[in-house]
C-alpha cells in the first residue's frame, strides 16, 4: 500500500511540471523584457525534461516491480495452500506412521512372546534330543553287541552248513556211485537174463537137433561187439547222426558191422552226403528191382553192385567192405569169408571231409529227401568205420569176435541223434543182441 501512495504523489508532481511550461509561454511579452529569466526558464524545462524522463523511467521501474511484487503475492498464495495441503498430508502421514508404530510395537511384543516360548520349546527340545542321543548310542552300543554276537553265530552256523554240504555232497556222490553201481549190476542181470534166455534157446534147439548143447554154446558166442541199433519199420523217420564227420580227405576206408534183415530187402546201412554230392558214400539196397544185391557207391556215379548172398535169412552175419584210392581195389567180406576179391574200383579218388554220415537212410540232399523204399529194416551191431584198409586177419578176428582193431574214427559210441523209433541197445555179446 505505501509503494501505491508513492506512486500517486510521483504521478501529480510530474502532471504539474508538464503544465507549468505552457503557461510560461503565454506570457510572451515579459519574455522578452525578462530573457535572462527565459533561458532560466529553459534550463529549467531541459532540466524538467530530463527529470521527466528519470520519473518516467522511474515510474516504468515501479510498474514493473509493482507487476512482480503483484505476481510474488499470487505465487505466495499458491504455495501457502500448497504448504496447508502438504501440512495437512504430513499431519495425516504423521497420524498414519504413529498408527503404524503402535501395530508394530503391539507386534514386536507379541513376536518377543512368541520368541521367548520358542526358545523356551528349542531348548527343551535340545534337552530332549541330548536324552534320545544317549538313549540311542546306549541302543546302537547294545546293537552293535548283539551284531557280533549274531555274527559269530553264523560264523558259526555257516560253518556248520559247508560240513553239512560236504556231507551232502559225499552222500550225492555216493548215491550217484550207488545208483551207477545199481544201473552196472541191472545191466549186468539184463544182459545175465538174455544170456540164459540165448542158452535155453540154444541148448533147446541142440537137443531137438542131437547135438551137443556145449558145442553150440561155443559156435554162437560172438562177443566185443559194444552196442546195437534197431530199425523197427520202414519209415522215412528212423534214422540215426553222428556227433563228428570226417575231417580231411579220405582215400582208404574200412566199413565192419554185424546186421541182422527183417525185411525182404536190405534197406541203406550207411549213406555219406556233401554239398557237391548227395551219393558220395553209399551202403544200400532198395525194395525194388533185383533184392539179392546191394550198391556199393563212391563218387556218384560210380558204383559196385554186391551180391547179398544168404544176408536176407533173418540171421546174424558179419559184413565188412574195405576200399583203397591208392590201389584202386575194393574188398567184400561176408561172414570172415572174402566174395569180392580185388575188385578195381575208383583209383586215385578221395572223399572230401565235412559231410553228413546217416545210418538207416539214403540221403538225396544233405541230412534229408529220404525214400521209405531205401530204409533199413532190422539191426545193426557193432558198427565201426576206418580210415585205412583192414586185413584180413583183422576182419576174421572181427567176425569171430575176437577183438577191435585199433584206429576206428567212427563207431556206435558216436551216435548224436536217433530218429523216429530207433532204439540204441547195450549188448557185449552178439547173443545177447535181441
């Protein structure tokens, strides 16, 4: 208020200055007379001028500061309401943060409670720990001597098992020498029971003939002959294998063995098959054709024909065929007696090895496509092969009985597999071959 009340006595001085030269003027004469007042006067205008000037800048100095003073009070009311505002946010914030003290002073006393029971449940829960720590190594300490003492008890105990296994495994192996013992003695009764059974047979048919039972005992007592095969029927299925073959070339061989017909015909005895040849090595006779012979085959097509003679009768007879590549000779003994004395037959020839050795059937591929016209019917024993030609005092003895000759590579000890209703019996003695 006082700087407008300054303003208005500054704004009348200068209204009164600016009038004061106009009425100098009109008072032209006195002028003239009085000039030294004039140019008083004028310096004085000049002067008021330049006063008027510094007045007006003054003035413009006071509008302006007017205007800022005005503009400071509207900005000073702005923050004075800004200032109650945030007065009152900080009153509320202040009201708010007491709040929030309370709760969390009411907080921390009841979480101070709560930490004292906690500590309080931690260390009786220590304490209680600590006891079941002592309980349990006072349990573990008699465990542990319960352990070693359940330890030497099956120390003890596994002792006593592997006594009682050797002892065990003494009364298996007695029982098993006892039963082998028991299996040699039936065998024995068995062959014992045969024996009698070809005795009565023989010393019957002496009697009815007037001849001396002893005599004949002694004629028909063939033994060293190991085993038999039966063939029952004529049936593609019976057949028998062998665990090996031969395993090199073979340029010399001896094929013994006693057979006994029971058919019309004289079947295969042996048939020798590889994958070049099917008819590499056969023994046979078909029910068809000429049945008083029997092919003798090396190297397909080559082959002998072999006159049965009395092989049909449905008796014993010893059969023995020998070959030799080098001579290029094949012998044929029947019953120790030579019927086909140095035939020549394939010199220069060998077997191959790796084939497939039947007995019983003819093999028209390796192992099978066998003809029911060409299967053996009857028995077959002491049955052996050699890669080398026989003598004939090995044959003889042989056929008597006598003895094996050394160096047989495959015999009725090596059958693998029989087939169909084939039957592998034990009979030492010939008589004893039923």
């Amino acid at each position: 208020t006082m700087n407008r009340r300054a303003s208005r006595r500054v704004f009348f001085l200068v209204v009164i200055f600016l009038l004061m030269p106009v009425t100098w003027t009109r008072r032209g004469a006195a002028a003239e007379t009085y000039k030294p007042l004039h140019q008083r006067l004028r310096r004085l205008n000049q002067q008021f001028k330049r006063f008027q000037q510094m007045a007006f800048t003054h003035l413009q100095s006071i509008a302006e500061k007017y205007n800022i003073s005005h503009n400071i009070d509207s900005r000073f009311q702005v923050l004075s309401r800004q200032f109650e505002r945030i007065s009152r946010e900080l009153r509320a914030f202040k009201e708010t943060t007491e709040h929030s003290l309370n709760s969390l002073k009411s907080w921390t006393k009841s979480l101070q409670k709560k930490t004292k029971k906690l500590d309080s449940s931690l260390a009786n829960m220590t304490r209680a720990l600590r006891e079941n720590n002592h309980l349990n190594l006072r349990q573990i300490q008699k465990q542990r001597t319960v352990l070693s003492d359940l330890s030497h008890k099956i120390q003890k105990q596994q002792s006593h098992i592997s006594s009682l296994e050797s002892l065990r495994n003494q009364v298996q192996h007695g029982m098993q020498d006892l039963q082998a013992s028991l299996k040699r003695h039936q065998a024995q009764i068995t062959k014992l029971e045969s024996q009698m059974q070809g005795l009565f047979k023989i010393i019957s048919a002496s009697k009815e003939g007037g001849l001396d039972p002893l005599n004949a005992i002694r004629k028909q007592q063939v033994c060293n002959v190991g085993s038999m095969l039966l063939f029952p029927s004529a049936s593609t299925e019976n057949h028998v294998t062998f665990q090996r073959s031969f395993q090199t070339g073979i340029h010399e061989l001896s094929i013994c063995t006693w057979l006994k017909v029971d058919a019309k015909y004289l079947g295969t005895i042996l048939s020798y098959a590889t994958e070049n040849n099917d008819n590499m090595l056969v023994l046979y006779g078909r029910n068809s054709g000429i049945l008083g012979v029997m092919n003798f085959v090396i190297g397909n097509p080559a082959y002998r024909e072999l006159s049965l003679q009395n092989i049909l009768d449905g008796h014993w007879h010893h059969l023995c065929i020998i070959w030799s590549s080098i001579e290029g000779r094949f012998w044929y003994y029947l019953d120790s007696h030579l019927i086909s004395p140095a035939s020549k037959f394939q010199k220069g020839y060998e077997i191959p090895p790796g084939g497939s050795m039947i007995l019983g059937q003819e093999q028209d591929s390796i192992g099978g496509d066998f003809d029911e016209a060409e299967a053996f019917v009857g028995r077959l024993a002491g049955f052996a092969l050699w890669t080398r030609s026989l003598s004939h005092a090995e044959v003889s003895g042989l056929a008597s009985g006598k003895g094996v000759p050394r160096g047989a590579v495959l015999s009725l000890d090596d059958v693998d597999q029989m087939f169909g209703s084939v039957q592998h019996i034990t009979c030492e003695c010939l008589e004893y071959c039923m």
